[in-house]
C-alpha cells in the first residue's frame, strides 16, 4: 500500500480530501462516483419542479459511474458526461448536497489538474455532508467507513473498474444503513407514484446498491444513446425512452447480442449467422464512414473508381437485384493497393457474396485505424442493434451514418476530415460537385424525397444506361450532372444542376450579441433584444451602484495630467460606458468582456517598469471593481454560460496560436467597412482578438474571443446567405424552390431573429411565395438583393480568412458548407 490507508484512517472531511489529492484521474473518478451514487437516497422530493432535477442527478452519477465501470469506452463516455455536465442548470443556492455530489462528480470526469481535484473533493464533501444530514453522527462513520475501505482497496492496487461493480456498501447483503433503506423505499415510492417510467433508474440504482451485473450495452445506450431532446424534456420522455431500450436488448437472446467489433473472430461468426444482407449493409456504411478519412486524393481515376464501389455498393443493399451493379463497381477497382481501394472493393464485392460475413467483417474489425475509433465502433455497434431489433437492411441503409442531427450528428473530427476532403476534390475540378453532394446526402440520411429520390441515385451508379466510366472522372462526372438535371426537368420543366444543401446555421451563444440593422450594418444587439431570463436580480441590483461609482472614480483618477496609464484608462472607460446605465440596459456578455479585458491591461500596467507605479487608492480601486464584477457576472445568466464555456476549455499552446492568428484575420478582415459592420463592433471584435488566450486566465480570454467571434461569423454568413440566396433567385427567375429552403429559414432562425426589420420583410417574401405570386416575390427578392449585394461581395472576398478560422474550431465547421452554399449561389449562373 501507497500510504497504509484503513478505516479508521477517515475521521473527517479533511482526511478525505488528503488522500483524494495524491490519486490518478482513474481513482479519483470512480472514489466520487460511488460517493455520489451513496447519498441518492438522501435526496428529497418535496418540492413540485424536484422530478427534473431527480432525472438531472441520476443522469450526473450514471454518466460518472459509466466512465470508471467501462475503461475499454472511455473517450465515448467521457464525450458523454462533458454533454450531460452542459446540461446541468446552475442553481447552487439550490441544490441539495446529494444534488451537489452527482453534479460535482461528474465534473470531475470532464476536468483537467486543478479543476478536477477541486470538482472531485466538492463531490466527496457533498457526499459527506448529505449523509451527515440524513443519519446524523451514525450517517456520517458509516459513509467515512465506506470510504476509506474503498481508499484502502485502491492503495491496495485494486482496479477502479473492479471497485466500480462492487456494492456501494461494506455489509453483508441484503443490509445497507438505516437512513439509506429508509431513505431509498421512501424515493422509490414517490418516483412510482407518478406513473412516468422510473422503475428504469430504480432497477439500475438498485443493482448500483449490491453490486449486480450489469448489462454493457444497455449501459452503454443508458450513458451515451438517450437523445438531448429527450433528457429536455423530463423524466417522462427521457425513462420512456431508456425503457425502449431495455424492451428491445430484452427481447434479443444472447447469441443475438453483438460482440466487440474489434474481436474480428467473434464478430465474423457472429455476422455468418445472420442473413448476408445484414454483412452487406454494414460493411458499406463503415467504408462510407471510413472515406471521410481519406485526407488527400489518390488520384482522380482511382478516386472515382472509389466512389463508384461504395455508391454501387449501398444502392445494390437499397435494390436487391442490381448486385450486378456492385460486382461489376469491384471489377472496376483494378487498382487495391491503398487500404482505401480495399475497403471499397471489400464493400462492393459482399454484396450477394456467400462469404459476405467475412468481406464485411474484414472493414468493420480493423477499428483501429484512423481517427474517431470510439465513435466508429459506437456507430457499428448501433448498426448492429438496429438490425437485431428488426429494422431492415434498406431503413439502414438510408439512416444517418452516425447518428441522426438532433442527436448530435456526426463526429467533430469526422466533418472536419469530410470538409477538408471536400475542398480538396472540388480544387481538383468543380465536376466533382455531384459527388461531394452526393455523399452529403448519404451522411446526413437519405429518405426518398421529392427532390431527391431513387430515381435521382441511379444517375450514380449508371443506371439503366452504363456511365463512361473508362473516359475518366470529368466525362463521368458531367454525365451524372446532365443526368440530374434531366432528372429534374421532367419534374418541374426546369433545369436545376446538382443543389448545395445549406446546413443549419447556429444561434449565437455566450459574448456579445449582433444584429443587422435596418440599414444592413452589423451592429451590437441591444440588450433588450436578448433572453434575460436567469439573472438574480436582487444581487444585481445591490452591486450595480457600486461598479458604477468605483468604474467612475477610477476613471478620473487615471485622466490626470499626461495620463501615463492611457490604456488601462481607456479599458476601465470602456467599461464604464457599458456599466453606466440603467440595470435593466447593461448588456452582460459586453460587460464580462470588457472586465476580462480589463483585468489583463491592469496585469499588464503592473508590470511594465517603465511606467510610474499606480498610486495605493487608485490599485485597490481596481482590485475592488474587479472583485465586484465577478460576483456581478456570476448574477446573470450570460456570466454563468461564459463561466461553464471556460471549464471546457481546452487548446493546446500550438493550437492556441493557430486560432489566435485565424481570428484577428477575420476581425482584421472587418476594419474600415463601415457598410458592412458598425466599426465599434468592429473594432471590439479585434481587440478581443488580439487578447486571445492573453493575461493570467487564458481560459477566460480565450473563451471570451471564441465567443465574440463565432457570434459575428455567424451574422456576417446569414447576410452573405441572404445576399446569395436573392441573387440566385432573381438569376433564375424561380424564387420558390431557393428562397423557401434559405431566406425564410434564416430569417426565422437565429441568424436574425433579433432584426425586426428583416424579419418583416421575410414574411412579406414567404407571404408571397405561398401565394404562388412570383412576380411579386421576385420584387421583393431584388430589394432583398440590393440590400445584401454589400455583404455578399464582402463575404465572398474574405472567403479564404472564414475558411481558415473554420478549421481551426469545431464550433465553425458550419462555415464550409455555408461558404460552398454561398459560393454556388452567389453569382448569376446559368447550367452547362
């Protein structure tokens, strides 16, 4: 043993948190874990709004629990408790301490050094403290007993996956403290009595409590599965949901259960036993998944060779009887020297093959290799369930390759390989448009639609007339696109080439707000503009007139004389001018900014030698209204969103540069364009820029920049969307099918919700289109046009700066696929 740690070693909170301070991450996890999972009977049901947040605490301690009981899931888990830790409401002034413990100990899996020592000892104290207030004196050993025999067992070398399954209590079973029998019948029964499905989490705490086996794949689905929608909207869509679950591994036997993707043996018999278009249909998706992957070109003939196996492939699983398709898509791919050209061949081949089982399994088993492992093997194995639960090859073969929009999507790291894969086919030649269309559509999910349906596929795979596949990618690829467009003439008597799907546009999130004004300038969104829900007034209202005197005060002690501390004076004036009116029209995110910065040009005043010292009243002014304006931004609901961004934080110094650079491009990009953005914005959003990852927080000004620039990357690509989208109408004279999919979504989206009149005039466009009066749509569209002809030019001319900001945050990869939508709309074009 490390330190000879026993039962009696815990007397006190203080001896816990020693011994918590000398332990790995692993340890540590499943030590709060099962602190936290002790007190769930402590907590009490008495108030009306108590269901949500019963849900949000078993939510917190299965998602921690998870992560210690299945190391060999770690990443997918973690990525997990980091989304269910963005859900939590912060309400500490409310929170009872078994609350505190399952938020805290999830916190604990998504922190990093310092944060994770002070998350995993505010768990354990809650913990303690919990069981203190539930049992007394006798509460309070038992729960310090439990814990230093599982500090022992750990200092005693004991794995923490092994320590996760065991039960919570050290007594024989059935027995368990008084206070948490009682306390657990007494919840049990309550949680029952309402009817919404809570027998999902009793069971599961109960096998919690005494240490029963537990299901990995329903654990897996209970921790990682279970919609964001669906926790949202409480505990009864969210336990109906999980009690799905259970119902469909329930009726599945054993040999139905799918085995480790990675464990090629088992899995292969595993697939052998069930019907061939099960393999076919699995191995096309993860070499679907897998040819984002790619990175770099291998070359424009093996390239298409490529997507001709793959698209073959998966519409031969969609139409049985086009397997000739497939066979002769592998007989093209005469070249299989990368693993790519493997994988694909392997995937067209298996179609209808009596060894597909084995052709699939040779994709799907090497997991191994590439980015997004955890994912891919989460993403195989929901395939797998899906079949076993009784959905059919084709349903499969037309869902979202990963997981479906409002559950998240793909991957970050896999968009941003199908983004950069994308860009550098269509800089090999805009012919390949059709096929980075085409795989969009196959990732996102491809039900059969008016727009897009089988008919429109067989232009892909060369049916029923063959494609000139021996001429080379452009005459392929031009063929599919004239076939499109035929496709789509004898529809609607109009030629419309291959469409460039814009993606969902985010709403803005924590820092400042923009809008476009009425004349088409960006600008600050007014405060009023903005949800204000979740300040605590009262604490605002004490510490305003107090900011505003001290900001003041300061302010015309600095303006003395030469004014030596020019730019610690204009900071805390910036300041000022933001915290200077009345409560009810301080714009917060503005106001937590300005401190951030505020804070960094004092650290800097202090310790520049060649400037005077700042005179005594003076500095501990400063100190006062800095210490005030965190309790200040704590009170609002955007100070707490920018403070939850912060603990998320993470950037290493060489990416931290990266993005630092790509960001003052793009705000450099914004200076003296004053009829695109208000150069007070403008100006704001470089200097915000510029402090980037700067001063003694570099979470906090980093976060800080994030925020602001994504907020106005954000603006300035609806109004270049705008722009484009009335361009284009105009250009074809047909507004309906582009402005109904663009203009009205975005102006009713976020991107500009906040401006009247845009929204206005939106519905005057909408209101038209309904009514099938083209030519009055049409007017409207080219005042449309005219207004956001500006930020149209602007937006394609800085292109390569919004470009290179999107691949160097995740937050962004919106971007390209705006940019390409903008791109291919933006100018009068007329079809080859």
């Amino acid at each position: 043993m490390r330190r000879g740690s026993s039962v009696q070693d815990f007397a006190s909170t203080e001896d816990v948190n020693r011994w918590l301070a000398g332990q790995s991450p692993e340890q540590t996890v499943v030590f709060v874990a099962r602190a936290a999972l002790r007190v769930i009977p402590a907590f009490n049901l008495s108030y009306g709004d108590n269901f949500s947040r019963a849900l949000q605490m078993f939510r917190c301690a299965d998602s921690t629990w998870a992560v210690a009981a299945y190391p060999g899931y770690r990443d997918r888990l973690i990525s997990a408790a980091l989304n269910t830790l963005d859900s939590v409401e912060p309400r500490p002034q409310w929170l009872q301490r078994s609350e505190s413990a399952a938020i805290s100990a999830v916190a604990t899996t998504a922190s990093h050094g310092r944060k994770r020592m002070s998350s995993a000892v505010e768990a354990a104290n809650s913990a303690i403290d919990a069981a203190e207030q539930k049992g007394g004196k006798k509460g309070l050993h038992e729960m310090l007993a439990a814990l230093a025999s599982e500090a022992a067992q750990l200092d005693q070398g004991f794995e923490p996956v092994t320590i996760a399954n065991q039960q919570l209590w050290p007594m024989p079973k059935p027995l368990l403290p008084a206070w948490v029998g009682n306390g657990w019948e007494a919840l049990k029964t309550r949680l029952l009595a309402t009817h919404e499905n809570w027998e999902v989490w009793i069971s599961w705490y109960e096998d919690r409590l005494f240490g029963n086996a537990p299901d990995t794949i329903l654990e897996l689905t209970r921790a990682t599965e279970v919609p964001d929608a669906a926790w949202r909207k409480g505990p009864k869509s969210a336990n109906t949901f999980i009690r799905q679950q259970i119902n469909g591994v329930h009726l599945e036997t054993d040999n139905d259960s799918p085995p480790d993707p990675r464990d090629a043996v088992a899995f292969q018999q595993w697939l052998s036993a069930k019907p061939r278009e099960w393999a076919s249909v699995m191995g096309n998706r993860e070499a679907l998944r897998l040819f984002a992957t790619l990175g770099a070109s291998p070359g424009d003939t093996t390239l298409l060779a490529i997507f001709r196996a793959i698209s073959a492939s998966r519409y031969a699983v969609l139409h049985p009887k086009e397997i000739k398709l497939a066979a002769d898509a592998a007989e093209f791919l005469s070249n299989r020297q990368t693993q790519m050209t493997i994988t694909a061949y392997y995937a067209a081949s298996a179609v209808g093959a009596d060894d597909a089982a084995s052709r699939a399994t040779s994709i799907i088993s090497d997991l191994g290799r590439g980015p997004n492992e955890s994912a891919r093997i989460a993403a195989v194995l929901r395939d797998a369930l899906a079949l076993v639960r009784g959905t059919s090859p084709q349903e499969l073969a037309r869902a979202p390759l990963w997981r479906p929009a409002n559950e998240g999507g793909a991957p970050p790291a896999a968009r941003q390989a199908w983004n950069n894969l994308s860009q550098v086919l269509l800089e090999n030649g805009k012919h390949w448009q059709v096929w980075v269309d085409w795989y969009d559509y196959v990732l996102e999910g491809s039900p059969p639609s008016s727009r897009r349906n089988d008919a429109w596929e067989t232009a892909f795979v060369g049916s029923p007339e063959p494609l000139p596949w021996d001429a080379g990618s452009q005459a392929v690829n031009t063929e599919i696109s004239a076939r499109i467009r035929t496709h789509s003439g004898s529809r609607d008597g109009s030629h419309q080439s291959t469409e460039v799907q814009l993606p969902q546009i985010p709403p803005q999130g924590y820092g400042p707000h923009f809008e476009i004004g009425e004349n088409g300038v960006i600008t600050f969104a007014p405060p009023q503009a903005i949800d204000r829900q979740g300040n605590n007034v009262a604490r605002l209202e004490k510490l305003h007139p107090i900011l505003r005197t001290l900001a003041r005060e300061v302010v015309e002690a600095l303006d003395h004389g030469n004014v030596p501390h020019r730019y610690l004076r204009d900071r805390v004036d910036a300041y000022r001018e933001l915290v200077n009116q009345n409560i009810d029209s301080v714009d917060f995110a503005r106001l937590y900014v300005e401190g951030v910065r505020l804070a960094n040009a004092m650290r800097t005043t202090l310790a520049d030698e060649e400037l005077p010292r700042l005179a005594h009243p003076i500095h501990e002014r400063l100190d006062s209204l800095l210490q005030l304006h965190g309790a200040f931004v704590l009170a609002t609901a955007e100070g707490i969103e920018v403070i939850a961004a912060e603990e998320r934080y993470r950037r290493t110094p060489g990416e931290e540069v990266e993005y630092r650079d790509a960001a003052v491009g793009f705000a450099e990009s914004l200076q003296n364009e004053p009829n695109i953005i208000d150069p007070t914005a403008a100006s704001f959003a470089l200097g915000t820029a510029e402090e980037f990852a700067r001063g003694a927080n570099l979470e906090r000004s980093a976060v800080v920049a994030s925020g602001t620039i994504k907020n106005l990357a954000i603006v300035v690509s609806t109004a270049g969307v705008l722009g484009a989208a009335s361009t284009a109408a105009v250009s074809s004279g047909s507004p309906a099918m582009i402005v109904g999919s663009a203009v009205s979504a975005l102006v009713f989206g976020e991107g500009l919700k906040k401006s009247k009149a845009f929204t206005a005039l939106a519905s005057q466009i909408t209101k038209r289109l309904d009514e099938a009066v083209d030519a009055s749509a049409l007017d409207a569209l080219k005042g449309l046009g005219e207004r956001f002809r500006p930020q149209l030019t602007f937006v394609l001319g800085i292109e390569p700066q919004l470009r290179r900001l999107a691949s160097q945050h995740e937050e962004l990869e919106w971007l390209n696929k705006t940019l390409d939508w903008i791109s291919h709309r933006g100018t009068p074009r007329f079809d080859e």
